[in-house]
C-alpha cells in the first residue's frame, strides 16, 4: 500500500474512532485494543476492513452481490465469506489496524441510532471528489442492520445530503418494480454527516444474465412524478446546463464548455424531448436482483427532469469502458445511438440523447474536479471537452 493511501485507510477509521489511537499491527500486537480491523484481502490491495475476532461478522460483510459479479466471482465470495466464518483463516489476515483509546466512536452513535449493539466494516473508494467511508453495519453475530455513508468534507456531505432528499423523494414516488433503500437516519456527528440507510438484501443466488439492463424498470424510474415533453433549449434541464458553466473555475475550461454547449444548442436546441427522472449512476455494480425485485442504490445523482435514454446510456457505456483499452472518453462510443433503441429512441432523437448524456457527464466532471481531491476527474473532463468538440467519427 503506498504512502498515502495507507494514510487515507487510517485516517478514515481515526475519524470514526475520535480521539482513538489508530496503529498497523500483526496479529497477536492488539492487547488492550478497543477494536481490531483486518484489511481484506491485505494492507496492499486494500477493499475492506472488517472486524477482527467476530467471524460471523466479517462474513456477512463479504456476502454482498451486485449485478456486476459473474458466477465465478459469486462462488469464490461465498465460499471465502465461508471459510472467514470457520474463524480458521483469521490468523492469515495479518495486515490488521488496532483502535486504543477515545471517546465514544461511530459504533457507539449507531448502537445509540439502532437501538442495539453493532460493528462496522469499512470501505473507502478511490482518491477523487466524492471518496468517502462507507460502513456496513451488523451485529456482533453478523446480522446486516444497516449501511452508512459518511460525509467527511464539503463535497461528500453535500452528495449525502443530496441523496437524502432523493430518497425521502422516492419514498412518496416509488418506481414500480424496484427497491429504493429507506433513509433511517441524516444527521450531523463529531464533523461529520452520516446517512443510514436499511439494507438491501442480495443473495448469490440472485442471478440474471449480466448483459441484461433493466429498461423496463429504468422507464418506470423515468415516469416518477411526471414525464413531460418539450424544446430543449426551452427546458429546466437546458437551463441548469447553462447556467452552471459560470461555476466552472478554470477560465480555460469555462471557455471550452460554453463553446461546446454553444455547438450542441445549434445542433439539438429545436428538437422536443421527453424529459423526466433518472438515477444518475445506474450501473450493474449499483443494484442486485433478489427474489424477483430489483434493489438500487447509491442515489447520490437522482436528478429531474432530464432528456429519456441517460440511465440506459450510463447503464451501456459505464459497463463497456471497465473492458475497453486506453483511458475513458478517448474516443466516441461506438453503438451509442444503437443502444437507445429499446428505449424507442432512433435516428436524430438517438443522436441527440449521446450528445446530451456526454454533456451532462461532462459538466459533472468540470465541476467534481475542482474538489480538494477532484484532480483524478480533470483528465476525463478534457476528454470529454475535446470528444463534444470533434464529435462522432473523431478521436482525441
């Protein structure tokens, strides 16, 4: 593990514990200790942190199943959440973080939440903007009683708070056929924001082929509170396009948008759309079928109205990107327009939904990279700048 994400593993659990010594250790160092986390499946390749001496409750936190895994990764998840239940491999996770000392910590305010005891496994995202910890929260004896998002900076408590609203949204509108999370708690503690969400149950047995987007849950998404039809350059979505190329701080940058936005009115501002909802990061490794009902989450981008097609869209091309070679963005996506078509979407009406969804991407990505930690998103901006300008056929 380098350096700093060392630093940003231990950083995010000394929050969590405030006032609490926080020391990498190998196993048998942790006399004392408060709570001991494992990183899985090591310090090098960090992707969890779970608790320590509660096998039940590491296992649990192993046993989750997105849309995204294929079968081969659902059976080695479960059978290593499995065999972490046994106890018997504990002793193999040697690289480990020892918590001493402190005040009352994040486990102590979500048992007070709860209304029981709980322990929390720890998972941080990459370096960018909207990094933040994400807590999965379970008994001692490994029951999943809640998750929670941690708002540890401006722009991560404003995504929470964000998502806050979108579900209590939801709640009033649910989209038929699918299962939003209910908010339990949005609060303030120790600095920090914490959004507690129920659990959404998954299964390795909630299979479907993973090609398969769900459109027709994507349309009832679409429909909630209302779909309307109108000019583009006469709708709300038109309006907060514009309107926040003025937030863009670099001079550079705010030019190249203008200028962009500027070609895509020209070409697409006359044509009526049909707008309405969407989530804004629909992606396989967002949602999990179980029991015939699919479970979505992570709704930190539900946004309305919007042009129909940007959940399909991000849904195709978010997918294809993991595979393609090279950096995103580098080139226009081949079969864009072709993948509207469930969505009944075709010829110029098709055209213009890519255009829109890069812009809106785009515009996301100028105003996420300007973030204390947003450097990492710079790069796709550019691209994406650069690929608006040429447009279909061009490369950059």
């Amino acid at each position: 593990m380098g350096a700093e994400t060392h630093q940003a593993w231990v950083g995010a659990t000394a929050a969590l514990w405030p006032g609490a010594h926080v020391a990498a250790v190998a196993p048998g160092e942790s006399a004392g200790a408060r709570r001991e986390l494992a990183f899985l499946p090591d310090a090098e390749r960090p992707r969890l942190l779970v608790p320590a001496g509660l096998p039940r409750a590491a296992a649990t936190a192993l046993r989750r199943y997105s849309h995204d895994l294929g079968l081969r990764e659902r059976v080695t998840r479960g059978l290593v959440a499995t065999a972490v239940r046994t106890g018997l491999p504990e002793r193999r996770l040697r690289d480990r973080l020892r918590i001493t000392g402190g005040g009352p910590s994040v486990e102590d305010r979500l048992a007070d939440l709860l209304g029981r005891p709980v322990v929390v496994s720890i998972g941080l995202g990459n370096a960018r903007a909207n990094r933040k910890p994400i807590l999965h929260v379970l008994s001692p004896g490994g029951e999943p009683v809640a998750f929670v998002k941690v708002g540890d900076n401006p722009t991560t408590r404003d995504l929470i708070a964000r998502e806050a609203a979108a579900l209590a949204y939801l709640a009033e509108h649910p989209p038929a056929g699918v299962h939003v999370p209910r908010v339990l708690h949005h609060g303030a503690w120790e600095g920090m924001d914490l959004l507690v969400l129920e659990p959404l149950p998954t299964s390795a047995l909630g299979r479907r082929p993973r090609g398969d987007a769900p459109v027709a849950e994507m349309r009832a998404l679409f429909e909630v509170g209302g779909a309307e039809r109108a000019v583009l350059r006469d709708s709300p979505f038109w309006a907060s396009v514009t309107g926040d190329a003025a937030a863009i701080a670099d001079a550079d940058q705010r030019e190249r948008f203008t200028a962009v936005v500027a070609d895509v009115e020209k070409a697409h501002g006359g044509r009526a759309l049909e707008f309405g909802a969407w989530h804004g990061d629909w992606t396989p490794w967002n949602m999990a079928w179980h029991r015939g009902r699919l479970r979505l989450w992570d709704w930190e981008r539900f946004a309305r109205p919007v042009p129909a097609g940007f959940d399909l869209l991000h849904y195709r091309l978010q997918e294809a990107m993991r595979v393609q070679p090279g950096p995103a963005y580098a080139a226009w996506p081949d079969g864009a327009d072709a993948a509207l078509a469930p969505v009944g979407l075709t010829g110029a009406d098709a055209d213009a939904t890519v255009h829109l969804y890069l812009l809106e991407l785009c515009r996301r990505y100028l105003l996420a990279a300007q973030e204390p930690i947003g450097e990492p998103l710079r790069a796709d901006a550019d691209r994406l700048l650069h690929l608006l300008h040429a447009g279909p056929g061009r490369t950059s």
